[in-house]
C-alpha cells in the first residue's frame, strides 16, 4: 500500500494550464458571466445525482448488503461535498449560488442538466439497471477527450471546459476573477461527516485544487482507479466509477487494480433481493390530492425543500444554516425509507419523489 | 505460536494498550500485542469492521435489559463482569465475580478488543493539583509519587490522542482555573454543545449558595471535556505524540493544519461530530465518542503483530533472577469451549494492560511483582449517589451526549479531611439509571395502571421529558481490605482464575453520602424538582449513616489494585510505573493510581500511560 501511496504522490497533479491555449478551450465560455452560469450548472449536475443515489441507498433493507450500502453512501456523501466545493468556487468568483428555485429540482426520470443527453436517470431502488445508470453517471472521460462546456459527454470534460476558462479568465481579468466574499466559502468547520475536508475557495490554484478533488473522486485519476484522496489526508480510496462497478461485479479491486481490468479482488455480496420493491420514478402526481400517500409524499418534499433552503442560506452568507441541515438530512433518510416500506400497488412500495414543493 | 523475540509484549487492547502500541510501533520498536477478546472485534478492514460494529449494535438494540457490556459478546473463555449479576446479598458466587462482600463491588469493565473505552461514556475532566497530595493535604489515602505539574505534558498528549472537545476556559473551580492548563492552551475541539436540559438546570443552579455543616458554597455549572467529536478549535496546534531520540522523551509536535476529526474506524467520514444518539453508554453508533481501536489503527501496523483470542495466564520468571523470561497465554478457538492451546510470548520488556482487574488476577496468579503484598489491594471506585426528580418545566432528556455539565463545587476543599470530595455531572438520561425508565414508565402505565392509547401516550408525554438526574461521584479512598483476591476454588472456563472481591463502604464514603444528599436537597429546592429519590434497604450496595439510608451504585472506575509509590515495600510500580520487583515488568491503566480523585480515571490514565511508553522507549534504547 505504501507503494501506491508514494507512486501516486510522486505524480505532478495540478498542472498548471497553459494560458495562451485556455482561451480557444473555454468554447462557449466566454465572460465571467458564462463562467459563473457554468458553475451554477456545475452544482445542479452535482446535486442531480443525490436523489438517485439516495433513494437507490435508502432501497436496501436494514441490515442487509453492508457493501452496497457502504458504497452508495460514500459516494453520496462525496457528491454532497461536490456540490459545496462547487459553490464555493461561484462565490469565489463573485457569483451567487442558487440551489432552491424550481428549475433547480430536476425531474426525474430525466438527463443530466446540460448533458448530451446519452442516458437518462431515474430514481429507483437498488438493481443491476440502477447501477448500470451510475456507472454511465461516473464514466471517466477517454484520455484527450476535449473540455465540452455544453452537451458534455462526461462530466470531467464539463469540469475541464470551466477550468480552463477559469485560468483565462483570472488572467485576463485586471486584479483577476477571485473577487468573492471570503465570508461566503464554507470550510471543515462547516462541512463534515461527508466525502472529504471541504476548504475555502479564495484564488485560482484553490480552484483547480477543488476540481481536481472532484474530478478524482468520481472518475478517478486518468491512468489510476484510484482518486487523489491520500492529499486531503485521508485513507486510500478508490474513485466513483470503480466503486460502482464492484457492485456491478460483485467483485473488490485490488490495490493493484488498473482500470482496463475488471476487479479481481475478494467477491462481495450484492443481493438484489434485500431491497425494497419501489416504484421507479414516484411522484405526487400519482396520488389522489389528500390521500394518505400524497400527504405523506407531499412532506417528504416539504423537507427536502426545507433542506435545500438551508443549504441555499448557507452558501449565501450563512455558513452556520449548515448545522441546521443536519436533522433534515436525516429526516429525508427516515421519511424515504418510510415511503419505501408503504404498499402502494402491483406489489410495489411508494418512493420518495425529490420534488419542488411551495 | 510464534518465536519471534519482541521489544515489548503488551497485554491488553484498551486504550493503554492501544496508546503503547501506537507510539512504541512508530518508535520502531516491535510489538505483540495479546487480546483475550475475540477477533472480529479487530478486524482491520473497513468492510468487516463496519459489520462487526453492526452486530454490536444489533445485540443492544435486540436486547430488552440493557447493560454496560450488552452490545459485546458474552464469552465463556474470557469472561467480562455483567453488572446485571450484582447482587444485594454477600456472599455469592454467581458471575464472573465471586463478591465475599460485605459490600457488592458493582462496576464492570469490559475484555474485548478496545476494552472499555468501547462503552465508556467519554468524560474526561483533568485530575485536580491537591487529589495527587491527599496525604499532605488532607491526611487522607496516600500522596502520590508525581505531582500534577509533571503530569501536564502527558496530558496533553492524552487529550490529543483522545480527541477532547471542550472549553479550557470554563474550568473554573476549587483549585482549578486557567493555570491548571497553562496561558495559551486549547482542547483540540470546541466544547459539545450544552444539552436543553443543563439550560434549564443552570437557571437556578448557576452562582446558588448551599450550606454545608456551617460552611458555604457557591455552586457553579461548567462544561464537560469530554471524547467525542465536535468541531475542531481553530486555535488547536498539536499534531501527533513522538519519541524524539535525541532529548529521549515524547514530544507532540504542532502543525499549521487544523485537528483532524477521528471518525469511525471502519468510515473516516462517519462520526465527524457527535450526532445526539444519546446511547454513548453502552455504544455509540457512529463512532463520534473516542474509543481504543482508534488509536491502535495508527499504529504501525508493520511493526505489530497482534494476537486475539489469546488469554495471557501467567507471567513467568527467569529459573534464575527476576526478570520476566514470557507471558504465557491460552489460545482458544472455540469462545465457550474448554480447549486452548498454551503459548508463550516473549520480548524484551512486559506490559500488562488489560484493566485493574485482569492486571491484578495476573500478578497473583503468577505470584510476581507483590513483594509488597500490595497487589490486589486498594480497590477503588467512584461510589455513585444518585438523586432524581421531576423538573417543573420539561428539560427533555436525551437530547445530547451523556453528559455535557458537570458541577465541579465539591472536588476539593477542607472538607476532604472529613468526608469525600465529588464531583456532580449532570446527566441526560433522565431516571434510565435508577429506574429503567423509560421503558418502565410504559411497564408502569400499562400493567399497573391499565393505560393505552390517548391517554398512554399523554402520560408518558407529560413526565417522561421532566425526569431528571443528578449524580454524586464521591471519591472512594484507597482501603487495603478493598481487595481482589485469587482462590483455587474459583476458576473460569480455562481453568484461569476468577477474581475474588471483598469490598466496603468505609465511614468518610458515608458521611460523603449524607452531606451530597443534603447538597442535592438545597439544588432541588433551589429549581423546584420535585424530588423522587428512593434508596431501598433491598438495593444491593445499601448503607447506612447517621440513621439515614443511602444507596450507591459502581461508576465503572475500577482503580488501585496494584498502585504506583515511592518506595517498594508500600507499592508494586514506581513512578516510571515499572514494577519495583521485576525490571523488565511494566503495569499500566487504572491499577496504578494511588488514589482516585473525583475525576473520570480514564484520561489521567492515558496520560500515565504516555510516561510508562517514555520509560519503556528510554529502557530500550538504553540497552541496545
């Protein structure tokens, strides 16, 4: 293990982009208007993959799949940091995250906001297609993949489009782009319990450092199933896409895994069967008005949204909101798995729907 | 099992164990470490550890009457004191314990990987300047060999290594303030929020004047350090505790980064704060609360071998000399069955680290280290009085960690030549410990009261959240007849010995009674609790003093069985906690302290223990 550690340390990680090139790679990236638009993209693709990660979390049965469970959530946890790590560099930039209005609840099933519209995501219980869909969420993009600001294939190639404008930009720009409140970024003492140290973002290697965090998370490093974390102090871990395919392979890697090979580790148990038997893609809709599912649905939504306007406050100018988050997170996790254990038809359970509700 | 020749042996997974591990492995120095628990308890990859810590929490939420040691598994071949066991009459032989009485001792620890700091509730108040000179002070006990001031250092390291949240500020009481920590110290973490309730309790509490034998009192509430997750003190520098070879002691060095939150051994990301669970005893769910396994996942692990399931036996003597030649221990694989295999295990020095109680029964089992019929002796623990009632207003018990208040009035002060100094935690439990509740609140209003439904629930609704709690940790003083003993007649499973209990309730504890329930009459009053303490002549560890009856209960602070002193013919280990009689023999934990003071033992252990690895590392290093 110490082997991969320092090989992996060894490696030169932030590169610093080449500034005359930035510019042609930003495309349609084209002031820091765009800029800050594509950031504010950048935390609802982050936040688009909780409620299918969460209900496929929630889906399995107390007890039962320690290694899915403990997969999924991580993950979770890890795009949860994504999304704030996200925010702090919008308000970095002097920009103003926004994650309570309607259009940033996404419907589901749907594609990712700004996608090119290869697969669409739903929400369902734990299953071999569910997988299948987070795989394709975290597939890493193919060595020399173009930076794609809009329609983006993969979401590295999204990331990349922003850090390049994101070097032009603070190079172009007189006294530079990293102009934000300092008081607006969230750091460990705000954050934890999730994915990874979340720190300020407050200058353009702070920037890139974040993106490369969540880049190497979920796609891993280019050559490497591994993501970056032995940086940020924590133990070895493997990236997102890798995790997901050791459910899918029911398989571990080992800590000489490439990402070429499948996982050729101990096996895990998955067992598809230990899951609730949810309806994919709940909604209110499918409830008479004032039935006991509609208003059990119709809270569930109440807080998420309770919750997405606590982290709407936090990322403006309230860092303390997040404290508060904390009690909804865990309602929204014991109000889904009660849904998820309501009978509703066709032998198939009710399912918390993640919709936008006033 | 193994030929291989060690630096050190250590007996014992604890946190004594585990801080020895941690820093003599990073030292360089080769370990064994021996675990009479079972193996899944230490299972190293994320994967098992997460399931054997589920099954832990399985076992205690399946289980109806839940107990210190409920989520761990109950094993025949290393069996842990189960305090559902402790009985009102002496003498008996039912347990693990054989208690001759008069007295039950009724507190228990816990042989599994991580020992007891798996169910420990995570106070950890620092020891007071005068409770290290009882003696001089307060003709009292015993002074101990050290003083406070040469402890400090160590303290430090412990409370680095512990991971303590809390406010260095607010330790304000009888001789205890800012100079206790020096100018500029800061825990690690910031102080855990205080609970609703202790809001409600320090209204009237906070500055009230209580009268006592003709003396006054001014009584304040503060918050509790404690080991559990918060957030982390921006102001905190230390890193981590290292030999440095060339001053040959331990430093901690600093850093520029900030205090790195210890989560859950199996999820670095879970348990990064205290989340409220209020089940911190007997396990807490997400691993915010500081346990042992924690430190020991720092180890080096190339440089530590470890052996579960292995209960060490006998310490075995060179044929000429007295230096300890192995540790002789039984390898069971069946946990229930009879069979074991006999090994021994040797290295270059010995540490027994596995509680006051399994160190003594080892020692006299092996006949060593007790030329100063010493060993077994002095046992201690805090004597719990506990008072409860009903809050006028609802305080709403549970919300929080166990404990977040304390009342440091009565740790010291000239009263201590009369009776025993306490310290006051405020719990946030409500009548869980006296009554059960609430699972007899409900018991109560259904078979007794024949309720459900509405007016169940309102019942339950309007007392459950007023119930309240107060406890009087009062300061046992070291006694030679509190002791632990070993007879042929008593043995476990693997034909090791069962320990052997006499025990009492000397006078000053009584008085101590008396005068802490008079305290809490005053406080009662004082906020309108309407007070439903009882103590029954049928409870075990009943007393009488002065015509009134007091029942106190074990706060699982087992100490003194093999205390540490300034010369051999009055003590087993020296201040270096080395052993006077064997050079090669080190004792650590709990056992060494001479005397107990009102503080929670485990941290001023832990810091003990960063001396005994010095003198260890020291040892060494001079011999090579």
């Amino acid at each position: 293990m110490n082997a991969i550690i320092q090989q992996r340390q060894g490696r030169k990680r932030h590169k610093r982009k080449n500034h005359d090139k930035c510019y042609k790679k930003c495309g349609t990236i084209r002031s820091v208007k765009d800029l800050r638009r594509h950031l504010q993209t950048a935390i609802e693709i982050e936040h688009a993959t909780l409620p299918p990660y969460l209900t496929a979390l929630y889906s399995i049965k107390e007890g039962t799949n320690a290694f899915a469970y403990q997969t999924i959530q991580s993950v979770a946890m890890e795009e949860m940091l994504h999304m704030i790590l996200a925010c702090n560099i919008l308000n970095a930039i002097g920009g103003h995250p926004a994650v309570n209005r309607k259009r940033f609840v996404p419907s589901y099933p749907g594609y990712l906001p700004h996608s090119s519209d290869a697969f669409i995501v739903g929400l369902g219980k734990l299953s071999p297609d569910a997988i299948n869909t987070f795989l394709a969420i975290e597939q890493p993009a193919a060595s020399g993949s173009p930076p794609q600001p809009d329609h983006w294939d993969t979401i590295g190639q999204f990331y990349e489009a922003i850090e390049y404008a994101l070097c032009h930009f603070d190079l172009v720009t007189e006294g530079g782009i990293f102009t934000g409140d300092v008081s607006y970024q969230l750091d460990e003492n705000d954050y934890y319990g999730g994915g990874g140290k979340l720190f300020k973002v407050c200058n353009l290697r702070d920037s890139i450092v974040a993106i490369q965090e969540i880049l190497s998370q979920g796609e891993g490093m280019s050559d490497s199933i591994f993501d970056s974390d032995e940086l940020f102090g924590e133990a070895v871990d493997i990236a997102h896409y890798y995790k997901f395919n050791e459910i899918k392979e029911g398989r571990r890697y080992t800590l000489n895994g490439t990402p070429d090979k499948p996982p050729q580790g101990e096996k895990v148990d998955v067992d598809y069967e230990q899951v609730y038997n949810m309806q994919p893609n709940p909604s209110i809709k499918n409830y008479p008005e004032g039935s006991a599912l509609w208003q059990q649905t119709n809270d569930f939504n109440k807080t998420y949204m309770a919750l997405l306007d606590s982290i709407h406050d936090a990322v403006n100018g309230n860092p303390d909101e997040l404290k508060r988050a904390i009690p909804l997170m865990y309602d929204i996790k014991y109000k889904a798995i009660a849904l998820m254990k309501t009978p509703y038809k066709d032998g198939m359970t009710a399912g918390p729907s993640f919709e936008f509700v006033r | 099992m193994t030929e291989k020749n060690y630096d050190v042996v250590v007996v014992g997974s604890g946190i004594a164990g585990a801080v020895l591990a941690k820093v003599l492995t990073q030292a360089g120095k080769e370990v064994l470490m021996l675990e009479a628990g079972l193996t899944a308890g230490m299972a190293l990859t994320p994967q098992d550890d997460y399931e054997n810590y589920q099954s832990y929490l399985q076992r205690f939420y399946e289980t109806t009457i839940k107990a210190t040691n409920t989520p761990y598994p109950e094993i025949e071949d290393a069996p842990s004191i189960n305090v559902l066991d402790i009985q009102a009459q002496t003498p008996y032989e039912t347990g693990y314990m054989v208690q001759l009485g008069p007295l039950p001792f009724a507190s228990d620890c816990l042989r599994a990987p991580g020992g007891t700091t798996m169910h420990w509730l995570g106070n950890v108040p620092r020891m007071l300047p005068n409770d290290f000179q009882m003696k001089t002070r307060y003709d009292q006990g015993v002074d101990w060999p050290i003083c406070y001031d040469d402890l400090v250092p160590y303290y430090e390291m412990a409370e680095n290594e512990i991971g303590v949240a809390g406010d260095v500020d607010a330790q304000q009481g009888p001789d205890m303030s800012r100079s206790n920590y020096g100018p500029d110290y800061v825990f690690p973490m910031d102080k855990i929020p205080q609970s609703y309730q202790d809001q409600v309790w320090m209204k009237s509490t906070n500055g009230l004047d209580v009268s006592l034998y003709g003396q006054h009192y001014t009584v304040n509430c503060i918050s509790m350090p404690q080991g559990r997750n918060s957030t982390p003190n921006n102001d905190y520098r230390y890193a981590n505790t290292v030999w440095d070879p060339a001053s040959q002691s331990l430093i901690l060095t600093t850093t520029d980064e900030n205090y790195e939150v210890v989560g859950a051994t199996w999820n670095s990301y879970t348990g990064e704060r205290c989340e409220g669970n209020a089940s911190c005893v007997p396990i807490c769910p997400v691993q915010a609360k500081y346990n042992a396994l924690k430190t020991l996942k720092k180890a080096d692990t190339s440089k530590l071998d470890i052996i579960t399931k292995a209960v060490a036996s006998k310490v075995l003597i060179e044929p000429k000399g007295t230096d300890v030649a192995g540790i002789m221990y039984k390898a069971y694989t069946d946990p229930d069955s009879i069979e074991y295999t006999p090994h021994i295990a040797k290295g270059k020095i010995y540490v027994l680290a596995c509680s006051a109680i399994e160190n003594a029964k080892l020692l006299l089992a092996s006949n060593v280290a007790n030329s100063s019929d010493q060993v077994g002796r002095n046992l201690m623990d805090h004597m719990v009085l506990l008072t409860w009632g009903l809050l006028p207003e609802k305080g709403y018990p549970y919300r929080g960690p166990g404990c977040t208040t304390y009342i440091p009035t009565f740790r010291d002060g000239e009263f201590r030549k009369d009776f025993a100094a306490w310290i006051s935690p405020i719990d946030n439990w409500g009548w869980s410990w006296p009554t059960f509740a609430p699972g007899s609140d409900v018991t109560n209003a259904v078979i007794d009261n024949a309720m459900f439904g509405k007016d169940l629930r309102s019942h339950l609704n309007a007392d459950v959240p007023r119930q309240t709690l107060l406890h009087f940790e009062c300061e046992q003083a070291p006694c030679a007849d509190n002791r632990i003993t070993i007879s042929e007649k008593y043995k476990d499973h693997l034909d090791n010995f069962r320990p052997v209990i006499q025990y009492d309730a000397s006078d000053y504890m009584r008085k101590s009674f008396k005068a802490a329930k008079h305290v809490s009459d005053q406080i009662f009053a004082a906020n309108n609790i309407e007070d439903h303490t009882v103590y029954s002549p049928t409870e075990a560890d009943y007393v009488t003093w002065d015509g009134q009856g007091y029942t106190f209960r074990g706060a699982g602070h087992i100490v003194g069985t093999h205390r540490m002193g300034s010369s051999a013919d009055e003590s087993v280990v020296d201040k270096n906690q080395r052993t006077w009689d064997h050079q090669n023999l080190y004792l650590v934990g709990c056992g060494n302290m001479p005397t107990l003071g009102t503080s929670n033992p485990t941290l001023t252990m832990t810091a003990m223990t960063y001396q005994a690895a010095e003198s260890i590392l020291k040892q060494l290093e001079s011999n090579n």
